[in-house]
C-alpha cells in the first residue's frame, strides 16, 4: 500500500510524512524533492526556466511513476499536485493507495506560512498578513473540490505531529 499525503502549503505533509514513514517503516518521498532530483534544478528555476506547463507535466509524469513502481511508501504531494493533469483521479482510481487530506484552518495556515513567507516562493511576494490571508483564503477554496476527494480527511489544528501520525495510523489499520 502507498499512502499519499496532500493538503495546502504549510499544513504539515512533509513533517507528518517523515514521521509517520518511520512509525509504520516504510519509504519516504516528497513529490518536490523527487521532481528537484530527477530534474537536477530547484522547483522555482524550473519555473523560471521552462514555466508551470513544463512543471506540471514533470509533476504527473513523476506522481505516476512513483505510484506505480513502489510499495510501502509515505509520498507527500505538492500544494497544487492533486488540481492539475487528472492526479487526483490517478490517486483516487489506483489500487491500494490511501489518500489523506491534511485539513488546516485558514487562521493556522496564516500563522505557520508568515514565518515561513520567504521560503516559499508563491507567497514570497506578499506583503502584509491581511493580503497573505486573501490569497490563502482563494487558494484553498479554489483547491478544496480536489482535496475534499481524498478518502481521508485529518485535521491538523491543534494537533502535535506525533498526534496526527497516531489519529492516521488508527484511521487506516
């Protein structure tokens, strides 16, 4: 079994990821990391130099190959992965990967992402946490239809991540 980890920036896929790969002993991998290796670049400089376009189909190509030639493997997906070239129907239609939403409330995502603001290079640019939230605000409803599919919903609010590794596991086994 995979088990796919997705959700907005910031609501903790990759800390959760981690510890959650060790707990159960299995592979870890995050989809952007993977994507910066195979693709020998940053994901901004991927941007930068050949656009989302060519991104997003990187972004696809590796999901797939990923899914399709592991098991027993804990994969945290980018913010935007599940919205674009069918992903989240590949996730959902495959057998024997669990899909898991990581839901965080606007007010903690704002609190975690404005320390974190230039780090990440989509919301580097803002400048106050009033405009932070808007943007958060619009992403997330624009990305909810996607993130709602997943068979599993787990809130993160509040929770430590030895919490929320502990509510998955007892979720799935």
């Amino acid at each position: 079994m995979n088990i796919v980890l997705l959700g907005y920036m910031g609501c903790g896929k990759s800390s959760i990821g981690i510890d959650l790969a060790a707990k159960m002993n299995m592979e870890y991998i995050d989809l952007d990391n993977y994507i910066e290796k195979k693709e020998n670049k940053k994901i901004p400089q991927i941007f930068k130099d050949k656009g989302e376009i060519y991104f997003r189909k990187k972004e696809t190509e590796y999901l797939k190959e990923i899914i399709d030639s592991r098991t027993n493997t804990i994969l945290s997906l980018g913010g935007g992965t599940p919205c674009f070239s069918g992903n989240m129907e590949y996730i959902k239609e495959t057998e024997l990967v669990k899909s898991i939403y990581l839901k965080t409330s606007l007010d903690e995502l704002v609190k975690r992402l404005i320390v974190e603001k230039e780090k990440r290079p989509l919301i580097a640019h803002i400048s106050s946490d009033t405009e932070l939230k808007d943007f958060i605000r619009k992403h997330v409803f624009e990305r909810s239809f996607y993130y709602n599919q997943a068979a599993y919903h787990i809130s993160t609010d509040k929770k430590s991540i030895e919490e929320i590794v502990e509510e998955i596991d007892k979720t799935l086994f």
